[in-house]
C-alpha cells in the first residue's frame, strides 16, 4: 500500500493491553516501520540483570549507537525479571534521553522504503511524536492483560503463575502511571482503544477504519 504522504503513529498503552500486536498489524498493512520501544528498555534491562559488572551509562551509551531491530528480537527481553527491571531502569533519566534520542531517530527518519513510522510504549503521544498524525491510548482490564502475559510466558516454558504475573502487571501499573519521568498517561487527543472484549482481528478493523477515514478525507 503507497501512501500519499509519510505518516507517523504513536501508541501508548500499559502492559500486555494488546498494543504490540495491534502496532505490528498496523505497520505491516499500511508499511510503516515499527519500533517496540519497550524493547530497548527491556534490552537494557537485560543487561543490568546479566552483566551488573559492566554495566554503565558509557556501555549503554555505545550499545545504543550501535543497535539494531535483530538486538530486539532475543526472547529473553519477554521474561517477567526483565520487565520488572525495566520499569526501574526507565525511570533513569540518563538512560531515557539515550532511548529517546533513538526513538525520536526512528520516528522521524525510517528508512526510506517505509511509507513512515509506527512506535508503541508509555510517552510516545506527548514526549516522543507529539505531532503524529494518529495517537492512540490502548488498554484493557487488570485481569484480562495479566492472562494475555500469563499465556504468552507459558508459551515460552516459563514456570510462573497466574498470581505472580496479575502481581507483576499491577507492579508495573503502578510504576509506570506515577513516574515522575514520563508517565504513562492518555493525551487529550489520543483515541481510546480498550481490548478486553476485542478479538485481536476486530481490533485491528477498528484502527484501520479510524485510519482510512482521515487518510481518504
């Protein structure tokens, strides 16, 4: 699909509301390059927990020039330890204006065979693309985003419980809502989208159809 112009998107949303799949949905119909920005705190993370010698501002500094999509694709990065981790890590100043500046690269400049840019994580609307031409606020219930993250995790082998990561996710809630650095919060004009009754497919239709809409008009 060729677009008339390059368009960038910007999703924020909390943990395991879906927001991921719809991103990656979304940037392979419309062909926009997509960047799971939690990832790269996840990676970091990652890196705090296997390396906590080594592990410096310079380090993550030189990682980040350095970075690429296939850095973000190791199936660690999903484990519960890792994403609790992040959500400390990200509260790091230092390091957000490292993740931001690659964001912001990312949004701004995809490569060219791109029709433009899809990012999803916590201050994409307000602090990372604050002129994109689609925000969008995706969530669902407590539960129903605990369960999602429960299966993903026992899809991977994880052993884990149910309790564990319904804990984990109100953890992460509450981290990420009251950060002072970039919290994550819905922008006055971000649409809300909530999944908990939504197959991942009607979802999908509905961002679709808000987005043909303004792209026809």
């Amino acid at each position: 699909m060729k677009l008339k112009k390059k368009i960038k998107i910007a999703i924020d949303s909390p943990a395991a509301a879906g927001a991921g799949t719809q991103a990656k949905l979304i940037s392979k119909h419309f062909n926009l390059f997509y960047l799971d920005t939690g990832k790269i705190y996840r990676l970091i993370a990652n890196i705090k927990l296997t390396q906590p010698n080594k592990y410096s501002h310079s380090l993550i500094k030189k990682k980040m020039l350095k970075l690429t999509m296939k850095d973000l694709q190791n199936k660690k990065l999903l484990s519960d330890e890792v994403g609790t981790m992040a959500s400390i890590i990200s509260k790091d100043k230092k390091i957000r204006k490292l993740v931001h500046a690659f964001q912001i690269k990312s949004a701004y400049h995809p490569p060219k065979k791109y029709n433009g840019s899809c990012l999803d994580g916590r201050d994409i609307t307000y602090k990372i693309i604050p002129d994109a031409d689609f925000k969008f606020f995706i969530t669902a219930n407590t539960k129903t985003r605990a369960l999602r993250r429960y299966k993903e995790l026992k899809g991977l082998n994880k052993k884990i419980s149910f309790n564990e990561v319904l804990k984990s996710i109100k953890n992460r809630d509450k981290s990420d809502y009251n950060r002072k650095v970039s919290p994550l919060m819905r922008t006055r004009d971000s649409v809300l989208i909530n999944t908990t009754n939504l197959t991942k497919r009607s979802c999908f239709l509905k961002i679709k159809q808000i987005m043909d809409r303004k792209l026809k008009a």
